[in-house]
C-alpha cells in the first residue's frame, strides 16, 4: 500500500523553498511512482530546484528539455520504448512514463502538446502540480491563477481587483478528451494522492493527475499552513477531490456541508484585497461549480 | 545488379528511412515535406517498416517527440521545412545541446510573409547556429545517400549530433529521378546499431537536460562546440567508408571544373546542377570559370573551401536568403569571413537570388558569374545584389 513506501526517489536536499506544497506533492508522487519509471520534467519551479548541475535530486531517469513540450517528449519515449521492445531492443521490461509540469506548463504553453499527447493516447501519466501562478519567475498570473487572486502580473489596485478570469478548469478539459483516467489530489491528502498516482500509472493508456500544490511564497501565506491550506481548499470545494473514470465521475471526499471560502482565502495574502461582495461572489461560484460536479456524480 | 529505379525524391527518403529500420518518427505535415511523412506512415501501416509514427499536433511536438525517442536510444527520424522548422527553432537547440542523435530532412522553403510554400534557404539559414550537422544536396541520389550517412554520422558514439539534410523543397522535393537505394547488406554493412551511450533507463538513472549555472553553461557550450567542430573527421570518414561500399563519393566542397578558374561561382543545393550548365558552356566559350557546391554546411569547411578559392581571382557567392539589412547573404559573410585571413584571396561578390521558388535558368547563371566579374573590377553601390528582381 502507498502509505507504508519508504523509499524516496525524489532525494532530500533539493532547492525548494521553505513550506513548498509543490515539492511535498513531488516526494510523495515519486513514492507511489516507483523505480520503474521516466519522468519528463516541464520547465519550471521543480526543474531548477532540483537539477542544478553538477547536482540533481532524481533517483529515478529523469528528463528536462523545454516549458511547452513535456507531453510531447513524453509520448516520444513511451512511442519509442513500446516499438523498440517489440523488437527487441532497448529496455526488456515495459517502463512507466510520468510528465510533470506546473499550472503555467499544463494550462497554458503546454496545453497544445498535452492535448495532443492526450489525443493520441499514449500509455503515460500526466501531473500538473498547481501552484495558481507562475511562481519560479515571481508570482505571475497564469489561466489557473484563482478569480481575484493578486500577482505581479494581476496586482491588485484601483483599477483592478487582482486576477480578472476565473481558474481554467484544466480537469475538465482532460476529461473532455475522454481519456481513461482524470482525478485531482492535493497533499494534504497523501494516501489519496499516492492512491490515485498509483491508479493513473496501472491504467492504460493517458491519465491526467491535477495536483493543488500550495505555494507559500506566491501565495502570501506562513509556510507552516501549506498543509491546512490545501485542506481548506478541499473542504470549503474550492478544489474538490474526484476521479473521472472511463468518463464516470466520484467524489472522493464528499462534504455534507463546505466550510465557507473566506476560511481560505483569509489565510492568504494574495487575496487580502478582497472586499466581502468579492468573497460572496467568490462564496457563490463555488457552491454553483460544486454542485455541478455534484450532478456529473449522479450522472 | 541492383538497377536505378524512377523515384520522387520524396519517397526515396522514406524508403531509406525504412531501410535504416527506423524506431520512431514524429512529424507534423507542411508543403513540401508532405511526400516524405505520407509514405513513411504509409510503410508503417502496411506493416513495412515496424516504426512508431507519432503524427503530433505541431512542428514544436515533433522535434519534441524525437528528444524524447532518442533519449531513450530510438533511431529517430522527422522532416520539416519552412514555417515548420522555424517552430521548431528552440527545440533544434535542445536536441543538439542534449547530444541526441535525430536525423531530419528539410525540404527547404521559404519564410512569410508574404506566405509562400516554394523554395529558398531561409528556413535553413535561421537554424545555421543550432549546433546541427547540416549537409546540402542537389538531387535525389545525394539525398538518399546523405539520409543514410547521416543516420551514420550522428550516431557516432564519437558526434551524438543531430543532421539535417536539406533538400530543395519541389525542385528536389518533388522530382522523380533515376536513384539507386541501398540494398539492406549494404546498409547492414554501413550502418552499426544505434547504441545511444546513456539512455533513460531505470536500472541507471540519469539526469538529463539540468539547470546551468553560469559556473558551468560556458564549459558546457566549449565542449559543444569542440564536439560539433570534431564531427568533420567522423563526417569525411563517413563519406570515405560510403565510397568504399557505394562507389560515390562525397565532399564538404565539391569542386567543378575549377582547378584552373580565375573566377569561381559557390552555391548550394539544386542549383548547383544548373549552374554546372552555365560553367561548361562559358568554358566553351573560352572563359575561365568554375564552380564550387558547398556540401557541408555545419561543421563549416574552412580548410576546405580555402582551397579550393584562394587561387581564383573573384568568388561570386550565390545565398538563397536574405540576412536582412547586414553584408548580404549568410553563405557570403561565411565564406568571405573563412578567405579573409589568407594573404592572397579572391574578391568575394554576394548575390541573393531564388527566393521563394523563382527558379534561375543556366542563362540566368550566366548572367549573374559576367555581373559578378564586372563588380570585381568595377565596384557595386551596393553590398550585395538581388540577381532577377523586378524594380
């Protein structure tokens, strides 16, 4: 069972700052990974904290090469290592292909190529770890960066109420290419992130893993709170935990009753600014977004 | 006997793709290197060549698609041109820097705007500092042969470089011609197992593609290009070895009829075959002209080209791109850069001509060696002239 992996594949050591939820998500993804396993890494916070030549913190074959393609150099290898197999070249055992990349690598520059991995279906597990902004640049908004949210490139003023958009829903869009397996994990959940790591890498075919990944930094908030944060997103339906399986939704946290947004939004500086009309918008599209997918449920 | 068989250019790529038992080729569809993808994934899918053909969603994905196959020790092939490989531009980087071994035709085409689909170096100037092997070629029996060498080349344990090998997109692209594929004990003979050194794997765990400091990025880029600069000896070795099996041999500058000419014309790709008219009638005419056909791009020949024009009186260089606003073509600044240390050296003349598919007849090759000749000794407003345009 994930919870009892002692291994870790992602080494200590690493450059990743303090109270990191993107970094905790990372150890325990590589823990559920296994050995047997090529991660392609898309540009970003996790590729420089963690390959700094003539260090690097991966035990397990690891690749870098750009911010848009991972998906691409992901089906690449599992294309290659398939055919060579088959004749009898290459690696002898059937090896599991993971991409990783950030909210900026997945939901924008590299929506294309993950659409077309997805499209294809190659045989491989996709996690977006979702920190809401482009973090290792400074904190710049991208298409998953909450409603309301302040960043360098979304500040909040007078003539701005910080984020202008609300997040893209990048699941959803998985689900629509009607892949075999979407689910959304956080870390503060870790049985329930290895779990479904687990699922994604046995299922044939592409699986996409969207993983909130607290960022203290971006997020303004103590380093201490990443876990009660990402909680809190979980509990108020902020981020919902469920599955898509074979097109069928579960929920796998079901909350009879949410807690109230501004309990997560208050525990973090960027959204500060907000007015209380703001957070009952923001209150409202929560509750409307969660029952739709309460009703995906049912159906 | 193994006979010459009417081909299109195009599909004689792919069948030496197939005869090289390629593992994986990626590739997004964009004129004119359509021929070249439609028949490998036609081979693919009669079950001829057992090949993974990834049909991506971009130019970017392709390349892409071939870092990954070819980390992971596939024998890689794609093909591009145009708009295409210049979304790929960042990527050529990667691929080369990564010391992954891709081979990849280019039928070359123009840039937009204005959008045009026929031929010109462009595409291939714009990827000159990629850190690619790259080798033109002038018809469709050079093509054959160099996506062969090139698959050789490149994987070298000694080069793991990625090659490109530019054909003239419809002029080469598109022309049937009598061409003689490599018969599979040949390339048996030729072509070793591509054992990429130090592939993913899970029981040797490798780090690829890390963050460069600046303690460590100028070391790493030295050694690239040492790396690419030493991949000449393994290119003419290469090239020895295919004579010795194939009976044709090639060189970084093929030289035509030029040991005793004072004026020389250097150009690339299939107009070479052309202007090798335009020299053999000017010598009936008693003029002493010969022709230079540069072969090798990347690593650049300097010995080579400094050779075979130092004894001419004017070298008149022919680009097929335009570097805009600077001292002309790129094949011109090149040359004249790699003759200027010499203490006796041609005049070197820069004409652009070609671009975007307008063709140069063997007159018009005339024309431009007695307007080059004429510059040399006269002198040019200009820093260099746009052979054919319409004022």
């Amino acid at each position: 069972m994930a919870e009892y992996i002692e291994e870790e594949y992602f080494a200590p050591g690493h450059r990743a700052c303090i109270g990191c939820g993107e970094a905790l998500a990372v150890r325990l993804a590589c823990k559920a990974l296994g050995q047997n396993i090529i991660i392609v890494n898309a540009t970003g916070c996790m590729e420089i904290v963690s390959s700094q030549l003539p260090y690097t913190s991966w035990r397990v074959p690891w690749i870098h090469t750009l911010f848009e393609n991972t998906a691409a150099v992901a089906s690449g290898i599992e294309a290659a290592l398939k055919v060579m197999r088959g004749k009898g070249r290459g690696l002898a055992q059937e090896v599991n292909v993971a991409a990783i990349a950030g909210d900026g690598g997945t939901s924008d520059i590299g929506l294309q190529a993950l659409s077309g991995a997805m499209e294809r279906g190659h045989d491989f597990l996709y996690l977006c770890f979702d920190n809401e902004a482009y973090m290792n640049t400074g904190i710049q908004r991208s298409s998953s960066t909450p409603f309301g949210a302040h960043t360098t490139t979304s500040p909040a003023g007078r003539k701005s109420i910080g984020q202008f958009s609300w997040k893209k829903d990048m699941p959803a869009i998985a689900a629509a290419h009607k892949i075999p397996y979407v689910a959304t994990a956080c870390p503060s959940y870790p049985k329930d992130l290895m779990r479904k790591v687990e699922k994604g890498l046995k299922i044939r075919g592409p699986a996409y893993l969207h993983i909130l990944s607290v960022c203290p930094i971006g997020w303004r908030c103590a380093t201490d709170l990443t876990i009660k944060i990402g909680r809190l997103a979980v509990q108020t339906g902020v981020f919902p935990l469920y599955e898509v399986e074979n097109g069928k939704y579960s929920l796998n946290l079901d909350l009879p009753q949410l807690k109230p947004v501004a309990e997560y939004l208050k525990l973090q500086g960027r959204f500060r600014h907000l007015s209380d009309e703001v957070i009952k918008e923001i209150q409202q599209r929560v509750e409307e977004e969660y029952a739709k997918l309460k009703e995906k449920m049912a159906g | 006997m193994v006979k010459k068989v009417g081909m299109e250019t195009s599909v004689a790529i792919g069948e030496v793709v197939k005869r090289v038992n390629a593992d994986v080729i990626a590739a997004y569809p964009i004129t004119p290197q359509t021929h070249i993808v439609e028949h490998l994934a036609e081979l693919v899918a009669e079950g001829e060549l057992d090949a993974a053909f990834i049909p991506v969603e971009s130019e970017h994905s392709a390349m892409s698609a071939c870092l990954g196959a070819a980390a992971v020790g596939a024998r890689t092939f794609t093909a591009s041109a145009g708009q295409g490989l210049e979304l790929m531009h960042e990527v050529l980087y990667v691929a080369s820097s990564m010391r992954l071994p891709i081979v990849m035709a280019v039928t070359n085409r123009a840039l937009s705007a204005p959008l045009s689909v026929w031929g010109d170096h462009s595409d291939a100037m714009a990827v000159r500092d990629t850190g690619w092997i790259q080798i033109f070629t002038e018809n469709g029996q050079e093509v054959v042969d160099n996506v062969l060498c090139a698959f050789r080349i490149g994987e070298d344990p000694r080069v793991l470089l990625p090659v490109m090998v530019h054909l003239d997109g419809f002029h080469l692209s598109h022309m049937i011609e009598p061409i003689l594929l490599p018969e599979p004990s040949q390339v048996a003979k030729f072509l070793p197992e591509n054992k990429y050194p130090l592939p993913l794997d899970p029981s040797r765990p490798v780090t690829m593609g890390d963050f460069g400091p600046p303690v460590i990025y100028s070391e790493a880029k030295k050694a690239q290009e040492v790396n690419l600069r030493a991949a000449k000896e393994v290119v003419l070795e290469c090239w020895n070895e295919f004579a010795r099996i194939f009976k044709h041999s090639y060189h970084p500058v093929e030289c035509y009829r030029s040991e005793d000419a004072k004026v020389l014309l250097l150009a690339m790709g299939s107009f070479c075959e052309t202007a090798m008219v335009a020299v053999d009638k000017m010598r009936g005419e008693g003029k002493a002209v010969g022709l230079l056909r540069l072969r090798l791009w990347r690593p650049f020949p300097f010995e080579e080209i400094r050779k075979a024009a130092q004894a001419a009186e004017v070298l008149i260089v022919l680009d097929r791109a335009i570097s805009f606003g600077g001292p002309g073509g790129p094949v011109c600044s090149e040359v004249r850069s790699a003759l200027y240390p010499l203490d006796k050296r041609p005049k070197v003349i820069g004409f652009v001509g070609g671009l975007g598919g307008r063709d140069i007849t063997p007159d018009g090759f005339e024309a431009i060696i007695s307007r080059g000749i004429e510059i040399a000794k006269k002198g040019s407003k200009e820093e260099f002239e746009i052979f054919g345009v319409r004022e």
